[in-house]
C-alpha cells in the first residue's frame, strides 16, 4: 500500500486532532470552523494505479482459457487458504497435457506448471480440453476431469455398446487378414450360409435385406471384375479379394448396429493426493490402485466415458442424439442429496448438455441409465417448441451446477455461442432436481448470469465458467478475450467477479454476476482485509427513490433488462449510512449508473462521524470530511473509432472510489450535486 498515505493519516488524527498531514493533491490540511476535519485520502478514480491490497481489477493476468477454481479450505491442507485455477492448458502445453496456478486473490496467479501428462500409450493426448477438478470429502483425493480426442477411436464408427465395438473390431481384424483367396473362399461359405431355408431366424428384417444386398452387389461387382478384359487374372483376384473382405465383414457384423459421425471426444479422470498434482489417469486392472473388480475393466488406452457408455442410457427415450461426441465435463456433488453427478457438452449435431448420476464413488461406473437430456440449443425446455429469446449459435457448453438451498431450486448454468464471439456468455436454466427438467430463462427475463454487449468496447466473450465460494461470498471465475474490442480467436485470460442472486416481481430468485467488471473491486481472498459493509448500515435519503437498492450489492452492467435496480434522483441529495456501532473502515465506493445519460457527475462531500482514542485513553468524537470528487466519465465511456460506431456507451461498473487510513465511523453522510435525472447502482463501504 502507499506509506505515504498512512503516515500522512496518521499525524492527521493525532492527539486533539491537530491535522496537519499532507492530503490528497497535496494541500495542507486544517481544522476549520465546524469542528470538522478535511480527511487525507487517495482517489482511486484518478488514475490506472490502484491499492491491491485493497482492490482488484480485471487485467487477466493468467493467459488461459475455460478456468475451473477450487478454493481449499481445509486447515490442515499444507495449500490452505489458495486458490487453485485449472485452464484449458493451450498457451503453454498446446491442449496435450494440463497445468494449474495458484492464487491467493484470484486476480494475479503463480503459475505451478504442469499437473497432468497422459502416459504414452493412453487413449487422449489431443485436444485436451477445459478441465475440472474436485476434491472428495470422504477420501481426501483430488478428481481431475477432461475431455479429449479418443485416439482409439481409429474410425468414425460409434457403436451401442462397448462389447459390441469390441466384437466388430475383432471381426474386422480377422476378416482384413484374409488373403484375396481366403477372402473368396469366406464369402463363397457366407453366400451358401445364407442360401438355405431358415438361415435368417434370429435375424431382423432389416438385418436380412442388407444381408442380401451385400450378397447381391458382391455377386454384381464380381461379374464386372470377371467381364473386364483389360485387367490380368492377378488384378481381377485381388479387386474380387477387396469386394469380398468388405462383404464378409459386412455380413458378419449385420446384427452390430452403430452410427457414424466425426472424430470423436471422450471423457477420462486422472486422481491426485493434492491439487497440485501429479494426476495419474484413473484405471481399473487386477494390481492396479484401488481396483475394483465390480466396474468394468480400464486399461491406460480406455477412456472412463465413451459414446457407447453413453448410449446405453438412451433406451426407451425419445428425442436423444444417437451419437455422443463428449467435452467440458463437469463433476458435481448435490449438497441436498449427497449424490453425485457428471454433466457434459454433447458436440453432435450441435452443442446440447447432458447429465448422468456417477457412482458412490467418482472412479466407480456412472449410472448410465439415468442418463438425461438436460439443455437443447435455441429452446427453453429439450421437448418444446418454444425459442428462447437470446441467440446460442448452437452451442450450449460448459455446464457448471448450482443449487440454492432456500428455493430448493437447481441452476443449470452454460456458455453460449462460440468462443471466438464477442457475445458468448454464461446463461442459466432453472430445475427442481440436479437431472432437471430445466428451463432457460431469457434474456429479457434476467436469463444471462454474465455478458457483454455489442456495443461494449471493454469486455468480450465473457464465458466457460466456474464457480467458487468465499467466506459466505459466490463468484464466478471465467474468460475473456484480450481483444476487448472484437473478440475472436485469440488469446483468452481469466476473471473474477462477484455472483448476486435477485428475484423478479413474480418471485422467481435468479443468478446475476456484478461484471463483466472493468474498474476496480474490492480484493478477495485472505489477505483481503476488509469487505464491503454496507449491507451493514442503515440508510436514508433527503431527495431521491429508491434507496433500497443502494446497498443491496447489486450493480448494474447489461441493459438487456431492468430488474436490477437503483437510486434515482434529480436534484442534489445526501444518502446517509448508519452503522449500530462503530466500524473500522478504509474505503467507499460510489458506483455510478450504466447509461451515459443518467451518471452522475461528482460528489461534492462525503462526511464520516468517527471516534479516537486519545493518548490518554479517551475517546473523542468528531466528523471528517473529503470533498470535491469527480467521477471520471472518460475513462468509462466507450472509445469506438466513428467508422466502427458513430455511438459511444457507458462502459458499466466505474465509481467513485476514495481510500484513507482506517477510521472507525458510525455514520457516513454523502452528498452528490445534480440538476438532472441520475442514479446511483450501489455504494460499498470497505470496513470490519
């Protein structure tokens, strides 16, 4: 922090109050005729420098995408009290492999390097996407989850179970063995297997004619081969070897059913006695830790998540993908229940989410036949025709689950659009129960939990989220593009703002993030030793409506709707904040509106009763005062270049913000100036 300041404060409050320290600007400060004191200080506002030991800001100092944040809070943890940022490793690992940092503040990050490197012969090594670790309260362990390229998905088959994938492929390897003889040879018996009576009993009708069919156009291809006068007898047996192979293999697989689609992601879980690592890829072999002869055999090449996992829960159920192309795996524990769950992006035909129970324990088999379709892209529910308001360019991703236990209500929480778009964002869905059903809220209904606008010059795809808790606080960590202006496919960095929950006139509690912040927040984590008691206080105004919302720590950032609400007044006011005691505090913070027309200009004085003890042990009451603020309106006001945008817009979330040495206040009086209609978002008092 700044010597300077607490030095000059602290001759300020000597003995009698014989202020004579330097103030801000300078200036000599003096008693004068009221018995109030001009009170030194440091306007925040003034410049880009800012006090971090009592503030953060949104500079993305971590260069990463997709962050997951786990808080430990576990005292005898030799981590304690860190924060722990696991990102989709690509600025630095190239998407093969992941690594962490660690932060006390959740704004500057240490950078601990790599956690996670599959082994050479596992099954993902590409693409190694957003990944999400959770510690298990009952074995201590840490659970690294991932998405990733399935290397040993070596076509574009994907079958309905995993015995019959390994059924085919067995086939498959025999039959490609085959020389053009043996191949002729094999398909002449298929030919004669099939030729007599009953030789289809246990077989489909639609099993039977592509039967049939392979028969017939292998019968047809062979005779064009024979009738081709320009090939020699060898180039003829080995074209005939060719059909025949594909033929047999055909018909010895007719009762394997499986769907075809592009290369395939799939889910695995790597496990750590600490979060930071090593994570070794979970497997399930006779010798192998924690084996578990009730679950299915894993080897180091076997995903713990495949399509054919996956499709077995889609039974009976109408309305569900035949195809699973997994990514952005969420673990998650329902405080309600206790029970676990997984949740994922589908990428097939889209981005849609999909949740399933697991198991009693993370690395135990999932319960795939409650397998649930939880978001479908563009619609408010995944069986009705009813759009949402918002665009979602077909993508629905990085699920992230909460739940409040006073509404008992589940909060399904993804990204839309895709990540390159300056409007992705996070949006929420609302259940009674962690598989839903769910329903999107929409835009104009407060459905958007964080976002930019297109307008914003200052923010740009603000998405792939995580949530965190701290003392008694939620946030959401998530990524923006280091191109605030346009977005795109560039370098991504992470961000921290605070999560607020309001509800709506009609009773419906939702989730709003105070952000995308671009200006100063108060500093979380231990270090932090002050946090905003203004919720604390009781106020009163002499002009103005709505007072109500100036300390309900809410501010407002979209426009997209009005339930966030503020206090409007048009002729000069003073707002006081009453505390039932004294409290010592080091800092208030005036957040001005987000419309250009309705900010306030300046704040003429701020007054704080206080009370000191003397040398002698006495207590001594006065007032102390700062006066002549200005909000700097330049600085939160977008710059587009006229061929760009011939508008300029608010950039939300700027304010007024003083700090002075620790005084302990009971009441602060704050006047601000107005001849027109402006509103106040919210005020902040850091304290304790």
């Amino acid at each position: 922090m700044r010597k300077w300041l607490k030095t000059a404060l602290t001759a300020a409050l000597a003995t009698s109050f014989a202020l004579t320290a330097a103030a801000c600007g300078g200036d000599k400060v003096k008693v004068d005729a009221a018995e109030q004191y001009a009170l030194p200080y440091y306007d925040q506002s003034a410049d880009d420098v800012y006090n971090d030991d009592l503030f953060y800001r949104n500079d993305m100092k971590a260069a990463c995408a997709d962050p997951t944040v786990i808080y430990i809070d576990d005292e005898s943890d030799p981590d304690y009290g860190w924060f722990f940022m696991y990102p989709t490793s690509d600025s630095d690992f190239g998407c093969h492999g992941y690594s962490t940092y660690r932060s006390r503040d959740m704004e500057t990050w240490e950078y601990l390097g790599p956690v996670f490197e599959p082994e050479i012969a596992s099954w993902s090594h590409r693409n190694m996407w957003a990944p999400e670790v959770i510690r298990d309260e009952e074995t201590g362990k840490y659970y690294l989850f991932y998405s990733a390229i399935d290397d040993e998905r070596t076509d574009e088959r994907f079958f309905d179970s995993r015995a019959e994938e390994k059924e085919y492929h067995a086939t498959e390897k025999i039959v490609k063995a085959y020389s053009a003889d043996e191949a002729i040879a094999a398909m002449d018996a298929e030919i004669e297997k099939f030729s007599g009576d009953g030789a289809f009993g246990d077989y489909t009708a639609e099993q039977k004619n592509n039967i049939l069919n392979e028969i017939n156009n292998y019968g047809s291809r062979k005779t064009q081969v024979e009738n081709n006068a320009q090939m020699t007898d060898g180039q003829k047996k080995n074209a005939i070897g060719d059909y025949a192979r594909e033929a047999t293999l055909k018909i010895r697989t007719a009762k394997i059913h499986y769907s075809t689609s592009g290369k395939g992601y799939s889910i695995g879980v790597a496990v750590s006695d600490s979060p930071r690592g090593p994570f070794r890829q979970y497997v399930n072999e006779e010798g192998s830790d924690g084996y578990n002869p009730n679950n299915r055999a894993l080897s180091i090449s076997d995903a713990f998540i495949r399509h054919e996992d996956l499709f077995v829960g889609t039974v009976g159920k109408y309305g569900y993908h035949d195809v699973f192309v997994p990514i952005d795996v969420h673990p998650y524990v329902d405080p309600a229940t206790g029970k676990k769950y997984i949740y994922f992006a589908n990428t097939h035909m889209g981005n849609n989410v999909y949740g399933v129970e697991a198991g009693e324990k993370w690395t135990d088999d999932p319960k795939w036949e409650t397998l649930t379709y939880l978001a479908r892209t563009g619609y408010q529910t995944v069986d009705g025709n009813t759009r949402t308001d918002y665009g979602d360019d077909n993508i629905n991703e990085g699920p992230y689950m909460y739940y409040d236990a006073e509404t008992k209500t589940y909060y399904l929480t993804f990204s839309i659009n895709g990540y390159p778009n300056k409007m992705y964002a996070v949006a929420q869905a609302v259940g009674k129960s962690p598989l839903g059903p769910f329903t999107k809220i929409n835009r104009k209904d407060g459905g958007l939990i964080i976002s930019s606008q297109p307008e914003w010059d200052h923010a740009s795809g603000t998405g792939h989220h995580s949530f965190v808790r701290y003392d008694g606080k939620l946030y959401i960590v998530y990524h923006a593009h280091y191109n605030r202006q346009y977005g795109g496919n560039g370098q991504r960095g992470s961000c921290v703002d605070e999560v607020r929950f309001f509800t709506r006139p009609d009773g419906q509690k939702l989730m709003i993030a105070n952000g995308p912040s671009y200006s100063i927040m108060p500093k979380i984590g231990r270090d932090a030793q002050y946090k905003n008691i203004a919720g604390d206080a009781t106020i009163t105004v002499t002009e103005g409506t709505g007072a109500e919302y100036l300390n309900d720590g809410l501010i407002a950032f979209t426009t997209f709707h009005n339930y966030i609400g503020g206090f409007d007044f048009d002729k000069q006011t003073t707002i006081t904040l009453k505390f039932s005691d004294y409290r010592a505090i080091r800092s208030v913070m005036i957040f001005n509106n987000n419309d250009l027309d309705t900010m306030f200009e300046n704040v003429s004085r701020i007054e704080f009763d206080f009370v000191k003890t003397d040398k002698d042990g006495n207590e001594q009451k006065s007032t102390a005062y700062i006066a002549d603020l200005k909000f700097d309106k330049n600085k939160f006001t977008t710059a587009w270049d006229p061929e760009d945008n011939d508008e300029n817009f608010a950039r939300p979330g700027g304010s007024v913000t003083v700090e002075f040495d620790e005084l302990k206040v009971n009441e602060i009086r704050i006047t601000v100036p107005t001849d027109k209609s402006v509103r106040i978002s919210e005020i902040y008092v850091l304290g304790r």
